[in-house]
C-alpha cells in the first residue's frame, strides 16, 4: 500500500480567490500602455508587458472602452481583457419617485454613483437642451419620469438626463392615445400634472384633484395649491420642507404661489408619474372647485361646489 506523509488537513483544498472588487476608471482616449500602467498601480494585474503582450496577440489594443468599472482582484488575465475590450462598465439602478424635484433626483443620482449632483442639475436648467428637445420651457424640470433605471457608474449627466426625458414622451405617448400636441399645450398638462401628483395621495382622487384646478382655472379663480408653496419654500428658498403652512407662506412673492398669482405657475413643480398626467390627460368632469383632507391616515380627501361647504381649520400640507 502506497504511503502518502507529510499532508495536513489542508490536502487537495484551492488557494481561495481574492473576489476583493476594485473602482477602476479608464478615460476616454487612453492608449493599452497606459490602461496596463494603471491596472499595474491598482494592482489588479502582475506583469504589465505580459498584459499588453496578450492584447497585441489578440488584435485588441484599440478595443479598450472608456467607462468606470468594478474588477475582482481575482479575475484572470482573460477575463481582465474581456472585460475591458466588451466594455462592461460598473451598473447602477436608481429608483425615481414620483413627485421628486429636480433636486432630489440629482441627490438620488449622486448617491447610486451614477452622475454628479450639480452637473445634472446644470443639465436640467440648461434652456439650450430643453429646446433641443422641443420643450417650451427653460429647462428639464417636469419631464424627468419618475421610474427604475439602471445607468453605467460615472455617467454623462447629458445622457442621464435625455433618457429620463425620452422615457417621459414614452409614457405622455402612451396615455395620450393621440397626435401629441404643440409644445406649449403639453407644457400646461405638465404643469398641472406637477401640481396635481403633489396633492393627491389615493390614486382613485387624482383625476378629481385635476378637474378642481381645471374648474379653478376656467373661471379665472386662483389654483390656490399648498404644494406651489411648498415649492417656493423648499426648491427656491432652500428651506426645510414644512408641516404645516401658516398663513403667511400663503403671502410669499413668487410668481410660483397659486394663491397670489392666477393661473398656471411658470413651471412644473415637481415630475409627475403615470397617475397624475392620467388625470390630466382624461380629467372626468365635475363641478368641484374645493377639496380638503379628511383622513392624515388614508390620503382621503372631501370635494365641495362652494366655500360654504368647504370649511376647517389648518391647512394640511402633503409631499416629502
């Protein structure tokens, strides 16, 4: 019978692989040389001339993408080099509420490392893009659909924003079930639909939410919305998000404060979801000009035809 010595308990078992993943970032325009350099500094391979001995052979040198990508430190040369020449960058998935601003989609894009805060909110104010993509409006701010997204790490904030742009006139397609209309009159539905995805809270009152500052409007009446407030208080004078409006936030100059200023503010105030430009976009017909919340629990609200019926103290405040 043969002997086997000298084996401790450790026989036939795998030197474990190092799955450690390092950020690793290849800028537009670097040559192979260079990207072996780095990945030599990262440690992320031994022998750097064996690197682009490999690449070379494979006809590879030019194949290197840009981008920002998460490597193992155990990943084989191979794998490295597919990895890098087919351009699998690091993914990140962001989830856009409905009803964020403009700031908080730039706060969750910066935190899921997708795109820096201020760079994408230079992008949503540029006038320059939104004409370029047929808005009437001086910027992005409305039309950045609230959905799941998944980007690569690092991206163009340009690029980040365009997409949420063209997923919106996905959706405003969709639901419209129509010939899109100018964009000034889908600016206005836009508008009403940012105020409207900030009011309501059970979907099934949306649509009536919609045909109260409708009725408001056609009779030349104040929209007279809390969240217009709101806006002012949060996104324009920086304040914190208040929990209740006191009557004189109601008296704040500002062109965006439905209760000073007839008609539709200048702007959306927020970027609706799917419910509320349903709302718009197919309003049922009522003759409601008042709503207000009964129940802080379930959202629910009561609808009046005159002040006379709509009566209570405060003034109840939804949104973040």
């Amino acid at each position: 019978m043969l002997a086997i010595v000298g084996l401790g308990s450790s026989c036939g078992a795998e030197k474990p692989i190092n799955t450690e993943e390092i950020r690793f970032v290849v800028e537009k325009g670097s040559s192979a040389n260079s990207v072996a350099a780095d990945l030599s500094s990262a440690g992320l391979i031994r022998n750097k001339g064996l690197f682009l001995a490999v690449i070379k052979l494979k006809g590879l040198e030019d194949e290197i993408k840009a981008g920002t990508y998460r490597i193992s430190m155990g990943n084989s040369l191979s794998s490295l080099i597919s990895i890098l020449t087919e351009g699998r960058v690091s993914q990140r998935r962001v989830t856009i509420p409905e009803g964020s601003t403009s700031r908080i989609v730039a706060e969750l894009l910066e935190e899921a490392m997708i795109c820096d805060r201020q760079a994408f909110l230079d992008v949503v104010g540029s006038r320059d893009l939104a004409e370029s993509l047929s808005l009437a409006a001086s910027g992005l701010e409305g039309f950045l659909y609230p959905d799941t997204y998944i980007f690569p790490e690092d991206s163009e904030a340009t690029r980040v924003a365009e997409r949420m742009v063209a997923r919106f006139f996905a959706k405003y397609d969709e639901l419209n079930g129509q010939v899109r209309p100018e964009a000034r009159v889908v600016m206005d539905q836009v508008i009403l639909a940012s105020i409207v995805e900030r009011e309501y809270r059970l979907a099934s009152e949306a649509g009536l939410i919609a045909s109260v500052f409708k009725n408001r409007i056609s009779i030349d009446m104040p929209l007279q919305s809390c969240a217009t407030v709101v806006y002012v208080i949060t996104e324009k004078l920086g304040k914190e998000h208040p929990s209740v409006l006191n009557y004189s936030d109601l008296e704040i100059s500002d062109p965006y404060n439905s209760y000073i200023y007839k008609g539709l503010p200048p702007g959306p105030i927020s970027n609706p979801g799917e419910q509320a430009l349903k709302a718009v976009l197919n309003t049922p017909k009522s003759e409601y000009l008042y709503f207000r919340l009964i129940n802080a629990e379930d959202g629910s609200h009561r609808f009046s035809k005159s002040f006379e019926e709509h009566t209570g103290d405060g003034i109840p405040v939804k949104g973040f």
